[in-house]
C-alpha cells in the first residue's frame, strides 16, 4: 500500500476518501482538514484569540495542536467535572500539554462553581449525568470566554460525534436540534460567544492517528459516567453502516449540512433573556446553571 501523495509505503488506509497515506502527508492531509472547515464555515480570524475547550482526549488535544502549529493565537479551557480519578488524569494531560506548548490553561471547577461535582449533581437531580455536565459545560464555556474576552470557543467534536447527535435527532425528529446542528453556531446575543467544531469533517479514527503520530499524550479511558449512553448506541450504528460502505457517515452529515439543514432553521427567533440571578442568557427568567445550583444548595 502506498500513500496516494508521495508514493511511499503508507501507514494509514482512509477507505472513505479510497486513499492511504505515510506518516507526514496524513498529517498534512489531517491539517488542511481542519484549514478548510475553518475557511468554509468562517470559523475565526487569524487576529481572534480562540478558547480551545479541552478535555485531555484525543481530538480536543488533536484540535490545540493543529491550532498552535497554524500559528492561530489560543489559550485551552479545562473544565474540571469532579469524575474521581477520571477528572484527576484528564486535568494532568491538559496541563502537561499546555507546559509542553508554552500555552496558557485555564481551569474551572464545576464544585466551585456550582457547589457540587458531577457525581452529586447526578444523585441530586436524579438524571442521567450526561444532563447535567453538558448543561454545566455549556454554561461555563460561554462564561469564561465572556468574562476573559473571547469571542469563539472551539470544541473538539468530531465527524463521529456530529453524525451520532445528527442520527440522534432524526430518529426523533427534533426539529430544534436540527437547527442548531452545525460546526459552526454564530452569536445570536451580545452575551453568546460563537462555537465552532474545527474536527467536524474528521473521523475519530483520524483524529486517534494524529495524535499517535505527533504523540500527544492523552486520556484513553472514556468517561465512568458514558456506558449506556444513547450516543455511543448511535455511534455503534453509523459504524456498522460505515464498515459496509465507506463514507457513510460523512454522506450522512455534510449532505444535511449542504442540503437538508436550512429547511430547519427557524424563521422566528427564539426570545432571548438576561438571567435575573447571574445575567446570562437564557429563554425564561431564570438560567437552568441557577436553578441547578439552587438545586444542589437545597440538597445539601
């Protein structure tokens, strides 16, 4: 097998672009990836300070790195869930990362910031944990970037990730989601900063190769709190289907982005409130980050 750039022997078959490729054009392949959904979706410009939201995994790391070798200006933001040991690694792999780049980390602690850890937050609400930390994670992102002066925060999913949320959404026919689905989301208020997802046309089995060959150390383990969540189901789907024909999943997610997404998207505006309690936004008077934080002030 030989790499369809240079001609010597390859190291990676991506069977969905019917081509393979040795170390260094697969990272360049990788790179230029990530160069065109910046440029299609405008995601940042070269004179914007990007907030990488990371969590010591592969693609988030991936992200920051392709990011600090393009010369864009970032700074990451770990947010600190509280998993037990899970939290304790994923921090140290951020922080490792950060000192080996000379890039500056900021880190927020869920319990400081909500009184309680994803732990008790699950126990307390009585929800799957994946509700409460995706609440708090978007919650604290937005607030960050804000209060830091960011205007764009970039996460790490990847194409895996949108068409696993994207088959999720059809199975139901959410039709809100399915506005909101996009790599790049813009500002619809003063206070929302812009979220991009750079690694939205790259699989997670991309993603885990660039890393192996940059080596960048990251967090293997998954999540404690992921097993049984409806997205790894999907995820598991879209796989099979992938295995018997290559592509399937980036047919699936840049067809309903070129074609299917703007027979979704709203043509009302949601209104849009500051929270009387933190002064954020939200659609009603009070944010759903208070209420679960009175929530959890109550139970304890």
């Amino acid at each position: 097998m030989k790499c369809r750039k240079c001609g010597d022997r390859a190291v990676l078959e991506l069977r969905r672009h019917n081509a393979a490729f040795c170390a260094a054009d697969f990272v360049d392949f990788f790179r230029n990836q990530v160069r065109e959904a910046i440029r299609r979706y405008r995601m940042f410009e070269r004179d914007e300070h990007v907030l990488v939201a990371v969590s010591g995994g592969k693609d988030s790391l991936a992200l920051w790195d392709v990011l600090l070798e393009d010369g864009y200006r970032t700074s990451g933001l770990y947010l600190d869930l509280g998993i037990f040991d899970y939290s304790v690694e994923s921090h140290a792999k951020c922080e490792a990362f950060a000192a080996a780049h000379g890039a500056e980390l900021i880190v927020v602690r869920v319990t400081e910031e909500i009184g309680a850890p994803i732990p008790v937050i699950k126990d307390v609400t009585r929800r799957p944990p994946c509700s409460g930390c995706g609440l708090s994670k978007r919650y604290l992102m937005n607030r960050v970037a804000l209060e830091r002066g960011f205007s764009v925060v970039a996460t790490g999913h990847n194409l895996d990730d949108e068409a696993a949320t994207l088959f999720g959404s059809v199975m139901h026919w959410q039709t809100e989601a399915l506005s909101r689905q996009s790599p790049a989301l813009a500002s619809t208020h003063p206070k929302l900063v812009r979220r991009v997802k750079p690694l939205y046309r790259l699989s997670e089995r991309e993603t885990a190769a660039y890393a192996f060959l940059r080596a960048i150390d990251y967090i293997v383990d998954e999540c404690p709190f992921a097993k049984g969540a409806t997205s790894i189901a999907h995820k598991e789907t879209l796989n099979r289907m992938e295995d018997a024909s290559p592509g399937a999943k980036h047919n699936f997610l840049l067809g309903f982005l070129d074609r299917a997404r703007p027979a979704f998207e709203r043509v009302d505006a949601v209104p849009l409130n500051e929270c009387a309690r933190c002064g954020q936004v939200t659609t009603g008077t009070v944010c759903a980050f208070c209420k679960l934080a009175e929530r959890v002030k109550r139970a304890g």
